[in-house]
C-alpha cells in the first residue's frame, strides 16, 4: 500500500510515519510537511508544502490510504481564526483532494468530545470538521477521537495539568475511559485499524482505540 500523511511533523505523525516506514504493508510514504525533517528512509518521500496553496500540489496527493494528523493549539496559533485555517482548512482540503484523486481510505485524528454544535470553540470545530469528511463519502473512513494524549517532551501546559489531573481520579477508578493515551499507542492503532475495520464510516472512541492494540 501506499500512505500519504499531513501532520508528519507533529508528535504522533512523527510516530506514526516511523510504524509505517516499519510496516511491510507500506511500500511508499509520502508526507507533505512545510520543512524537511531529520527522517530518512528509502520508503519515505518527504514533499515541502505551502499549506495555503495545497491545491497546487494535487498531483502528488496519490495513494490508497491518507493519514490526517494536522493540528495546533491556540496559543500557538495565535487567534481562533488561524487555528481554524490549520485545524479544519488544511485539513478539509486535503480530504477533498484526496477524494478526488480516488484514495480509499481516510483516517483522521479528531478530538474526544467533538460536537458541530457544541458551543465550545475546539470541539464545534473538531465536529464539523468530521461531518464535512465524513460527507466525501470515502469507501472507507476512520475517525479517531482519542482523550488527552502523552506527547514526547512536550510544552503544551494545558495539557500536561490535564493528564495529571485525569491520571489522579485514574488512580481511584475514575474517568478510566479519559485515561491518557501515548501517541506512540495511537498511531498503532491507527495502523491497525487500516488493517482490519471494514469498509464504511468508524469513529473510534477512547475504549474502542484499546481494542484496535496488539495483544489488548
């Protein structure tokens, strides 16, 4: 098979593109990044993107299976309208081209709690990012709204206050569904879920990411 990736550059498309690069299922990577990375591996063709201009770069976007995996904070981003742009634009596009261009398969990291009419900024966004994919129709399409997630190195305070604070009512039992995941974990479940789900639309909940995990 052959893989196309956005997102490579982030903590879990960093994964994700090293399971794949070891996966023999996968004779080809692409992944469209806006600065090459340190990775080097004959599998893998690194192609430098101007996001804004992904429409320019549609004859590359070939392959059976594409990986979203793009995403930002606000902080980083510096206003919700820019985060819109990386979180739903780029990301919309690429799947739009994708389909176009007869890629089977879409998997796309999303967020737990997305909701198109949740009145919370990032989880209205992240919900009608996946009913916008989810209306392209692929053969197949896997979405996957995983809970708070253990990134290597990682600089997002937000985020690391939240995984203490889950991991303290995880130690007496509570919120075990929001239990945080390692990304490495979650890019092999999204490999895995390549591999055995049908065809159709999944969306993969915290419990069901487990499921997909070798030897769970």
């Amino acid at each position: 098979m052959k893989a196309i990736v956005i997102g490579g550059s982030g903590a879990t498309g960093k994964e994700l593109i090293n399971q794949l690069i070891m996966d023999d299922s996968y004779s080809e990577i692409k992944s469209f990044v806006r600065r090459k990375s340190n990775l080097n591996h004959p599998k893998l063709k690194e192609i430098i993107i101007d996001f804004d201009k992904i429409y320019d770069y549609q004859n590359e976007i070939i392959g059976d299976v594409a990986f979203s995996c793009l995403g930002t904070t606000l902080k980083l981003a510096g206003s919700k309208e820019a985060q819109w742009i990386i979180d739903y634009d780029y990301q919309y596009h690429f799947a739009q081209i994708s389909k176009e261009n007869h890629v089977s398969t879409f998997v796309l990291i999303s967020s737990f709690g997305a909701n198109k009419d949740s009145k919370i900024f990032y989880s209205k966004m992240k919900g009608k990012l996946e009913a916008q994919v989810l209306k392209l129709d692929f053969n197949r399409t896997i979405i996957f709204q995983p809970p708070s997630l253990i990134r290597p190195n990682s600089d997002r305070n937000g985020e690391i206050i939240g995984m203490k604070v889950i991991r303290f009512f995880n130690n007496f039992g509570i919120f075990k569904s929001f239990e945080p995941l390692h990304v490495t974990d979650l890019a092999k479940a999204m490999i895995q879920s390549v591999k055995h789900l049908s065809n159709g639309n999944h969306i993969i909940k915290p419990s069901d990411i487990k499921k997909l995990l070798p030897n769970s």
